[in-house]
C-alpha cells in the first residue's frame, strides 16, 4: 500500500521535512515544494492545495494525506486497512497547549483526489476548505478521524511573510462567493452550526451559566433589527428552558397495515420559560409589557405585530463570561422567533428573593454562528406572519446591547434584590372572615404568588403554514395565592357570599432599601375564591388563600415601576 503524504511546504520552509520522520517513525515522504516555487508571492492556498493532489495523481498512491500547511506535521495515521474509499476522512492538529482542534487536515483516497479538486477562486485560509468539503464534495461521506492528527510545527525563522493584511482583502469577497456557490448548489442557505458542528474548531467542552446570556428583540419579530437598540439584555435571569415538539402526522388507511405518510405537516411546537429575580419592572418593559402602571400590563401586547425574538447567546470558550463579550462575530446564538408570552408569575417568601417567571409559545427556532448584518449576514429567526415566509431581515448584536444603561433609564439606582422585609402589602379584609389580612400588626404572611395564564388563539387561514396572529382571548383570569401563619381569627360568615359580591384591590410594594418602589404590583377587583386552615403536632396553624381576578385589555393588573426606556 502506498502513502503519499504531502504539504504545500515551499523551497524556504523544506527544512521542515526533516522533522517528519522523528514524529511518525519509518515512512517514505513525498513534499511537493518543487510544485510550490511561486509561494508566499502567490497567496492562493487553494492553488497550492491542488499543486498536493497533482502531486497524487502523478504517483498514484493509495491515500493521499494533505496537511493544512506549512505549519503542520504528521502526529498520528491511522491502519488505512480499515478506511473505506468512499469516504472524505477530516483531522486535526494539535496545537502549542496540546489541544487537538479543527483543520483542514484530510485524508483521500485514490477515488477522491483523482476526482476531486479544489476551487481556486478561494484565495485565503477557511472558506476554500468549507468550499472543497462542503460543495466540491457535497455527495460524499465525510467522518472525523481521532487517530488523524497533525502537529504543530515550530514558528517559522524568519517568517516567510505577513500574511494577515491580505486575508483582511480577501475574507469577505471568498465569504460571499462561498454561501452564493453553496446555495446554488444545495438550494438552502449555508448554515454553520448544523454544517460544520464536526468540522470546526471545537472551542469549549460544555456550556454554564456565565458564558450564556439572554437578549430580546424588538417587536414585530420578523423586522429587521439592525438598530444600536433593537436588542436588549435581560437581566438577573435564573434559568432559561427551550423545548421543541414536532408533531408527525402518520395517518392510517384502508387496505394497507403501513400508515398512508409519515409528515411534518403542522409548525413546531417551541415554548421558553424564563425565570429571573425581580428588582424593578426592567425586563417587563423589554419583554413588552406595558410596565407604567397606567393601564393592563397587557395592553400592548392586545394588538398584532406584538411578537418578539429571543436571543441565546453563548460565549466562544468556557472561560468566558457572556456579559464581557464585546466582539458577537463568530459566537453561537439560539434564535427563537415569534415569541407569544403565555404566562407571568410572580413570586416572593420569607428566605428567598423575589422572582418572576415568563412562558412562551414560539413558531420558529434557529442555530446560528453570528456573522454580522452584512449581505451573509444572520437572519432574524422570525416567521414573517403577514404571509408565512421566513424573514430575511438581519440583526445587530454588540458590546453596546450588553449595557442596560443604554435604552433603560435608572439603572444605578435600582435595587440589586428584593428581600422578603423589603415586601409591603396593602390588603382588604375580606367580609366573610377567617384569616386576618390587615390590622395594626402586619399580617403574617410568608408567601405569596401571583400567577396569569394566557389564552391564545390561533388566527389560521389559507395560503400559510403559520398563524397570522395568536390572539389574547381576553378576558383572562390571574390568581394570588398567600401562605402564611395563623394567629387572631377574624369574625364572619360564608354565607354572606349569597348577598355580598365584594372585589377587593390588592396592591405589592417591593421596595428598595431606601424606601423607594422597585416594582409595583397593583390587582383590581379581586374575590376571595379558597381558605384553608392546617394544623399538626409540635407545628403552627397555617392557612393557605386564593384570591382571583379578571384581566381585560385596558385593566385588571397594572405593574410599574422606576424604569423606563429610553
């Protein structure tokens, strides 16, 4: 069996071929820098590249190993007895910190390079290697080899040349004619992290909490976001889930066992659930609630046009923080679009901050490595709802959406947690006694929760897969449920409630700790709807209440506080 291993060394750099043998031991080396008189003044890589493989089809070997360069050796092959021809076989390179990372170390087989070459039109390091692997080889296998791997060679002495102004020229004119060509020629547009996830460098081991963050687009979802604000960072967050449901319809038919087809013919089903800790009414008003406290909180929300996207970002190594990114290009992003809020909460009890929790239905989700706003650049995630096509409208993402200051006003002043001392609740006593809410002494409540769901309905027709709306069913019902320890019974009678149809207001402070309003809770018109009592040995007398209320476009619950945008 014969093994060609060649790199496009030049004359300059074939002292280097000495170093091969103490790498790998007894082989018979072929390096083509008689092919390469013309570098480094010719910069075309994949030119060189193809000077390797013509190379290969003059000696015939068996495989071809191509290294990704001068910079580059052979550490490890692996028993080519085992490999299959068919197949494309990618490497790596181990680098100075001994990390093995992508490159465009390959391993071909006769039947590949004497039938495959690459493109000459890309001139620069990268995209004439996604060219090559990508499009060139689109119908061919392709698998990662562990037992595939290069070396870092020591840096050149003198350097051959600066190469780094040159690729500055040529990075986005090989860029465009990469996602043009790979468009024509597989239909879709090219897409990094479900393409090359196996081919790329592999910059981080897991994902935690610091190196992720979550931003929230203007409304409507499917415009173009390019403005210095049109993304905003919401803050505090606790956790954040995605789930993704695609229903398959398999319907079954007469005369047959097997089911008639097997096909995705309605949307996903895609909800987020965030959580975050409550310190003013910041995130309402970015998530688009009308946090004002003039009117609903769901009042803008009771009009089309409403639907946001939601922004995972995640930083590029695992020694990162999200929140210090500066540079977004090159960072992975979860996408998700047309986000419907679906339900708020609000919580708070004795020995924990106050917290807020938000739900989500969502009609679209994306995987995206961000390359900026330019003509490749990355696509909102959103359904256009106006005619059930995927917008094409692109985002912006800086260091400058990372800063709250610059479209949130009092944002030094707010307070970093709300405390459970720092709750104030301005309640009724309810006409049919039992628990005390009000009184000189505070009432001894240690929780409570106030909770809405949304009901939607999908605004469905012809001539679209998606709904053209999911409209509020208004009006809806919130519940506030308290907790709390028992202590002085308050007189009454349940069956007043047959000639009594009182509503209360109850009104939430969660304050700072200099005495100013952090967020502001206020519920209209609220009936007691469930009391009860529970006692057991060596324990207090607690009670657990539900109070519910009505929620409609212009009243029910208003939430404000010292926020604003700007």
């Amino acid at each position: 069996m014969k093994v060609l291993i060649s790199s496009f060394m030049t004359p300059q750099a074939s002292h280097r071929y000495n170093f091969f043998p103490k790498v790998i031991g007894n082989f018979n080396y072929f390096v083509a820098s008689d092919l390469c008189e013309n570098f480094p003044f010719d910069l075309n890589i994949a030119a060189l590249k193809n000077k390797c493989i013509k190379a290969a089809r003059m000696t015939k070997p068996d495989w071809l190993v191509l290294l990704s360069g001068i910079d580059a050796s052979v550490q490890k092959l692996p028993d080519f007895r085992n490999l299959d021809e068919n197949i494309l076989y990618l490497g790596k390179k181990i680098d100075v910190a001994g990390i093995p990372e992508g490159c465009s170390h390959w391993l071909l087989s006769k039947k590949i390079y004497m039938n495959h070459s690459l493109d000459e039109s890309f001139t620069c390091y990268g995209w004439d290697d996604f060219d090559f692997v990508h499009n060139e080889c689109k119908d061919i296998q392709k698998q990662n080899l562990d037992n595939l791997l290069a070396i870092d060679l020591p840096p050149e002495d003198p350097p051959l040349v600066s190469r780094f102004s040159y690729c500055q020229e040529v990075f986005d004119q090989n860029k465009d004619r990469f996602f043009k060509k790979y468009k024509d020629l597989h239909g879709c547009d090219f897409v990094f992290w479900s393409s090359v996830i196996s081919y790329m460098q592999l910059t981080r081991n897991r994902v935690i909490y610091a190196g992720t963050d979550v931003l929230v687009s203007d409304a409507p979802s499917w415009s173009g976001q390019t403005g210095a604000k049109s993304l905003k960072l919401l803050k505090r967050i606790q956790s954040s889930s995605i789930s993704v449901n695609n229903p398959i319809t398999r319907p079954k038919q007469i005369g047959s066992s097997d089911f008639a087809f097997e096909k995705y013919i309605n949307i996903p089903e895609i909800e987020v659930d965030l959580n975050y800790i409550v310190s003013d009414n910041s995130n309402e008003l970015l998530l688009g609630f009308n946090a004002t406290g003039n009117e609903s909180f769901l009042k803008n929300m009771a009009v089309s046009g409403q639907d946001r996207n939601l922004f995972f970002l995640i930083a590029d190594t695992n020694d990162q923080d999200a929140d210090s990114l500066t540079d977004m290009v090159g960072n992975d992003v979860f996408a998700v679009g047309n986000t419907f809020l679906t339900n708020y909460s609000l919580s708070a009890q004795v020995g924990s901050v106050a917290n807020a929790s938000t739900s989500f239905a969502c009609l679209n989700m994306t995987f995206q490595t961000y390359n900026g706003t330019g003509t490749n650049g990355s696509d909102v995630p959103a359904i256009n709802l106006t005619n059930g096509v995927k917008s094409t409208g692109k985002y912006l993402l800086t260091g400058a959406n990372m800063v709250t200051s610059n479209y949130l006003s009092n944002q030094n002043s707010k307070p970093y947690a709300i405390r459970p001392g720092d709750i104030t609740l301005e309640l009724p006593q309810t006409f049919m006694g039992g628990i005390r809410y009000s009184g000189e002494i505070p009432a001894t409540i240690s929780s409570l929760q106030i909770n809405v769901p949304i009901e939607r309905r999908d605004l469905l027709g012809f001539g679209s897969n998606y709904p053209y709306d999911k409209r509020i069913m208004f009006p809806l019902i919130g519940t506030v449920d308290f907790n709390g320890i028992f202590d002085e019974p308050v007189t009454g009678d349940f069956s007043n409630i047959f000639n009594n149809d009182t509503a209360y207001s109850l009104n939430f402070n969660l304050k700072n700790y200099d005495g100013a309003t952090g967020l502001r809770v206020e519920i209209l018109n609220a009936r007691i709807e469930n009391q009860s009592f529970n006692i057991s040995i060596e324990d207090n007398m607690t009670f657990q209440s539900k109070f519910s209320f009505k929620i409609f476009e212009t009243d029910g619950m208003r939430i404000s506080g010292a926020a604003r945008l700007i």
